[in-house]
C-alpha cells in the first residue's frame, strides 16, 4: 500500500531513454512534470524503434492467450501461481506476460469475472503444454478457480509501443507521443497530456480545434472534419487541440494532449 503511485518528475526526466527499466520502476509508472504534463513509464516493441513526435500504441494481444479460451489447472484460494495450458498453435515465450494480467473470463466455473496482476511466466511448446503464471508480490487467488473455467492471459499494456497505424479504425489503445527517439526495446517516457509536439499529417489545423489520430499517415495527427468524425478514431478520440499554427506538410504542431 505504501508503493508511490505518482512520480513528480524535473524538467529533463521526460527524455531519458535506456536499455533498463528506469529506476526499476513498474510499466504504465505515472510521471507529472513540474508544469504538469503527464508521462508513463513504456517499453518501445522490441522489433521497432520510436521516433520523437509520432503517436504510438498497444502492441496487439496474442490471440492464442488473449481469447479467454485457454485452460487452467485448478486453483485454490490464497494460491500464488497458476498452471495454464497453451492453445493449439500458440507458442509461450518465457516472461511474455511480466507485469501483465490472467483474466478469468469465462461464462461457466468459479472464480469468473476476476483478474490477476501477473508478475511471470516460464516458456511453453504450442498446444497443450502446461507453463506457470506467477502472480506479482501480494496478489493471491481470491475465489477459486475450478476444472470447468477458462482463463486468458493480456500483455502488458506499456509493454511493447508501436506505431499508430494509418486507418480509420483502432488497432490497439492510444499510448502517447515520445518526446524523443527511442530505440527498439527501450524503456522510456511517453507522454499522456499537456502541451505536446505532433507529426501533423498535412492538414490545416486551427488553434483550439481539436485533433485526432491520422487516418492516412501513420503516427501522424489531423484536425477532426465532418467526414474522419464518423470513423472510429474521429468519433471516439479527441486526442487533445491545436496550440500552433503548423509550419507545413510533414512539419510538428503542438498540440494539448489530453489522453488522460
């Protein structure tokens, strides 16, 4: 109870970048600058590096362990671990799920509706090898798991950033914006609100009107119109409002940034 859920970082914070995590802090670690723009503590994907400016989002679920289908061996109440059995096809990596969640998700059995945070995992072959699911330090079973219920399993979140795709609709949460380059796999800073500089997709943005994830160019941000607000990300994303005037096609605006 006593872990600091807030970090009040100084001006500079904001930019380091390193192949640890920074300061051994957890993932999704909450950071306000002096002037109160918000950070969180996020890995870049370890295949993709991030360039400072872009939009950047969840990594994919894997959709073998994500599916709530997948079979626990039973667990009993005040139980650290859980025995969980792999799908057809879906290879576990060891420490895939660090700092992520087991759900029990299913419609039948007991223990449903709950979920778990999960501190690690060991490897696994695809279809049906068993692998353990260690929970974090103090989360134990809160009402047993029986034979009947299916668990899934969710990476975590700030785990593995990648870059807004460029469509109309959602293919994973908004992250934030880097304030600098970030190299593949590295721990860093994202920002999550306040005055943040944006890749501007070309289009003429007014001060104050609000602003959305590009459509057409990846990582990029447009002004919301009549036709992008009926698209998922118009319609369910002001991501924050124009503060500058842009400097031209391709060039940075910044923007008030208000993903939290």
């Amino acid at each position: 109870m006593s872990f600091p859920n807030v970090i009040y970082g100084d001006y500079g914070d904001e930019k380091v970048a390193q192949s640890t995590k920074i300061g051994s802090l957890p993932l999704g670690q909450l950071m306000i600058l002096p002037d109160g723009r918000a950070f969180r503590h996020t890995r870049a994907h370890t295949a993709q590096a991030m360039t400072a400016g872009y939009l950047y989002q969840a990594d994919d679920a894997r959709g073998g362990t994500s599916a709530h289908a997948i079979l626990p061996a039973t667990a009993a109440v005040g139980a650290t671990s859980v025995v969980v059995q792999t799908p057809a096809g879906t290879a576990v990596l060891a420490n895939l799920y660090d700092e992520g969640f087991l759900m029990v998700a299913s419609s039948v059995g007991t223990g449903v509706g709950i979920q778990y945070k999960v501190k690690t995992n060991n490897s696994a072959a695809a279809g049906s090898s068993n692998f353990t699911v260690q929970l974090a330090d103090g989360e134990t079973i809160h009402v047993a798991i029986d034979s009947t219920a299916t668990v899934g399993l969710r990476e975590n979140m700030w785990a593995a950033a990648d870059l807004m795709t460029a469509d109309t609709a959602f293919t994973g949460p908004i992250l934030g914006i880097p304030p600098v380059a970030v190299s593949a796999g590295f721990y860093h800073w994202i920002q999550r609100s306040g005055q943040a500089l944006a890749q501007n997709a070309g289009t003429v943005i007014p001060i104050g009107d609000p602003v959305q994830a590009s459509t057409g160019v990846a990582g990029a941000i447009q002004k919301i119109s009549a036709t992008t607000v009926v698209d998922p990300k118009g319609r369910l994303s002001t991501i924050g409002q124009g503060l500058t005037a842009t400097a031209g096609t391709g060039s940075f605006q910044q923007i008030d940034l208000s993903l939290e």
